[in-house]
C-alpha cells in the first residue's frame, strides 16, 4: 500500500533534501585540491579495512618486492630490445644530423595494480609501489602507455587510465609526424580519438600513435596504440581518428611509473619504448591512406 | 537499532567491495549494475526520507574517492533519487514487487542522469550520447538484477515492507 505522509513530513523531507543538494553542488564547484584531500581522508579512514585486506600494508610490499624486481627486469629488457631495433640505424643517424641530445634514460618504479575502479566517467587503477612516485606522471606497461599519476600516498597511487574522461595525452604519428590530442569519450568508450584533424592529416591504418613529448606528463616515443581507422565530419570538414590502445582495459597488473618529469622536447625525436612500436608502419598492402 | 546500523555498515561495505571487485567482471559493455542507487532506494522504502537522504549523501561521497574531480556528484544523484523515491512511495504502491522494481529502473536513470547531465558540461549531444549509452542501460541492469540479488539476500537490510510482500 502506499503511504501517506503529513505536509510537514513533506516537507522535512524536501527541506534536508534541498541542504544536501546544496552541499553536494557547494562541495563539485570546491577547488580540486580540496576535493582531492577531503578524497584522501574519506580513502584514509573509511577505507582503512578495506586496505588492510588487501594488503596495501609495508609488510605486503616487500613479500612482492622479488616479483618486482623481475618485472622490471623484464620489461627494461623489453624496452631495451625494442629500442635496440628501432633506433640504432634511422634515429641515431637522425639525432646527429639535426644536433639532438640522447635521450635521458627513464627511471621507472614498478607498481602492482591492486584496484581497479571503472564506470562510465572513466578507470581508475589503484597500484602499490617501491617509493619515489609523484603525481602527475607517466605510468607505462610493456605494451605501452597506461595513463597518469594522480595521486600518491604512503605506498600507494591512483592511475588515471587511457580510458578515463580527464586524460589527454598529445600524440604523434610515427610514421607521418602528424601530431594531435588523443582522448577517450565515454560516449563512444571501445576506442580513443585523435579529434579533431583536418581532412588533410596523413594517418594510415596500422600507424603507430607515440606519445610526442609536449606537455610536462608524458615522455616521447611511448606506444600508446595504432590507428584502426577514421570518420569524417561531412559539415566541418574534420577527421576523426580511431585508435586502439597498444594495452588493453581492465588486464594491466604489472606497470611501471616514471619518476622523474619528461626532458623538454620539440617532438622531432621519437624512440618507441614498448613492445611492437615501430617508427615506419607495419607492412600493409597498399598502404591504404584514410579517406573515409 | 544497533543491529540495523550494523547492518547498514555491512551492507555499504559489500557495496563499496562490490564495486571494485564484482562490479567489473559482471559488467556488460562496461556497463555494471549501480547497486549504490539501489541500496539507497531500498534505504529510503525501509526507513524514510530522511536515512535515504543522508544514505544517498554519505555512499555518494564514499563512491567518489576515486573519481575526486567528481566529488559530490553521485552525493547529490542519490540524495535526489532517495527523496524522489520517499515521494512517489507515498503515491504508489511499492509493495508490488514488478511496481517496485521499475521504479527502482526509473530513480536509477534519474540519478543516472543528473550525472550525465553535469558530467556532459550540459552540452545536449554529450548528454545524449552518454544518456544513451550509459545512463538507461545502468537503469535497465540494475532494475533487473537488483531484484534478483535481493532475493538472494532477503532480510539483510530488513527492507520488509518491500522484500515481503508478494511472498
């Protein structure tokens, strides 16, 4: 049956109502820094059991500390590899010519990913870490990019994902240098877009989409996806590029966090750090350009 | 009224679990059910508008740890949804279990929306987009799977004037 409340109930309830409402609107128009630290005090406190199950503790952290310590072997030697193949013929000769400075080895830190948090605004993965870490730094995987730092606490870091709604990263394709913002849009959340490009950008399926190293976040040359294909805007004119990311959603577990902030780049330098990046295109026949 | 707390403590924990840990794998196209909504509406038929109003507020805050650039979004979502559920119980009948679970459908894609609504920057096309591709399938999941999984878990929120009836 329904129930029938009294005018005053009414409105009570429309009153408490109306105070929550205005407290919840005062607190989204806060600075971000305010909410990131009532964030972090709702996270330290109310979440303290739930941190201990899953062993975000210091004791947790050097049980792993060996399987770590694999991993990151693992992954420099990939790295490695992958630099070895890429750079020693064309990229070399070419920082030469043009008078560029090798690039400055990363410093990584290897992280586990212990949470991961998805819905439609975007995936956040929660990571427990040696130490050393920022926020607002690359996190990268074998594969390639993964996303960004942040926020760090005691051995602990959250990672905005490719697919997270606030995370831009500019790219530049391997092979034509063309250069653009890539983004995930939840409305269309299988893929991130390189949106807008004029009709004219050179991109080709099967391109390799590396981090272009403007900005303070990203270092250049990590592998961040390939293109698979692209829309034209008949009314503006403009193409949409599809990329698929090089890791993919939800089964990244190892990663590894750039410590120190990216050397200042132009972008006319690229070393693919990560498996399967290649400055030229992988063979395709024909080398079907987009037009679509 | 200590057992109840207590109870309400369990159950914002299994939500909270839920969400990271369950959430993800039942997801369908990344679309999981929003069992937060859920437990507010079911809070608000069991004791009133004003624990639902406060419960939307609280979990609200809680869900949004780990998305702070969103921090108060789902607070305002579900304190909505508790007092449009609190109203349309005191017009329909609720205790019809099919009733119950389409209004539970109907206040998820309300508070769905006020989401999608700021998350979009009020921009019609986002909104749409994102309305369309999120915020009614979450609605449609959680008004079919909420039900199921109380079923499961009868009598844990002492939800009984919903839970009950019918039976």
């Amino acid at each position: 049956m329904a129930s029938h409340a009294s005018p005053r109930a009414v409105r009570s309830s429309f009153l408490l109502w109306l105070a929550c409402a205005v407290g919840s609107i005062a607190l989204l128009a806060t600075p971000i820094e305010m909410r990131r630290a009532v964030s972090g005090a709702l996270e330290w406190s109310v979440f303290l059991p739930a941190r201990l199950v899953l062993g975000w503790g210091g004791r947790s952290l050097l049980t792993r500390l060996e399987n770590q310590q694999l991993s990151e072997e693992l992954t420099y030697d990939r790295l490695r590899v992958s630099r070895l193949e890429e750079t020693a013929r064309e990229n070399e000769a070419l920082r030469r010519m043009v008078g560029m400075t090798a690039r400055a080895e990363l410093r990584l830190v290897p992280a586990r990913v212990v949470g991961r948090s998805a819905d439609w605004s975007g995936e956040v993965l929660w990571a427990e870490h040696g130490g050393g870490v920022v926020p607002g730094r690359a996190a990268v995987a074998p594969d390639g990019l993964v996303g960004r730092t942040v926020r760090v606490a005691e051995g602990r870091v959250w990672i905005e994902t490719l697919w997270h709604r606030r995370l831009a990263v500019s790219v530049v394709d391997a092979r034509s240098r063309e250069q653009g913002i890539l983004r995930w849009n939840p409305a269309d959340p299988e893929e991130l877009t390189i949106d807008p490009v004029p009709v004219q950008g050179d991109y080709r399926v099967g391109d390799p989409i590396l981090t272009s190293g403007l900005g303070e976040i990203f270092p250049e040359g990590i592998l961040v996806g390939h293109v698979v294909g692209a829309d034209l805007n008949p009314r503006t004119q403009l193409k949409r590029i599809r990329v698929r990311p090089a890791v993919s959603r939800g089964d990244t577990r190892e990663l590894f966090l750039v410590r120190e902030r990216p050397p200042a780049s132009d972008g006319s330098t690229l070393t693919p750090i990560a498996r399967g990046a290649s400055p030229t295109p992988p063979p395709i026949p024909g080398g079907p350009r987009i037009a679509p | 009224m200590v057992l109840f707390l207590v109870r309400l403590l369990l159950t914002t924990w299994a939500i909270l679990a839920f969400r990271l840990v369950l959430g993800p794998k039942i997801a369908i196209a990344g679309v999981q059910p929003d069992l937060g909504a859920a437990f507010v509406f079911l809070l608000t038929l069991a004791r009133g508008p004003t624990y639902g109003i406060i419960g939307g507020l609280v979990l609200g805050l809680l869900v949004d740890v780990d998305h702070p650039d969103a921090l108060g979004l789902s607070s305002l979502a579900w304190c909505t949804l508790a007092y449009v559920t609190a109203r349309a119980s005191n017009a329909v009948d609720l205790g019809d279990r099919i009733l119950a679970a389409g209004m539970l459908t109907v206040v998820v894609l309300l508070a769905e929306s006020i989401r999608a609504l700021a998350l979009s920057g009020f921009q019609p096309a986002t909104f749409l987009s994102i309305w369309v591709r999120w915020s009614l399938p979450t609605a449609v999941y959680t008004g079919i799977a909420v039900p199921i999984l109380i079923a499961c878990l009868r009598g844990v929120l002492g939800t009984r004037r919903w839970l009950d009836a019918g039976s």
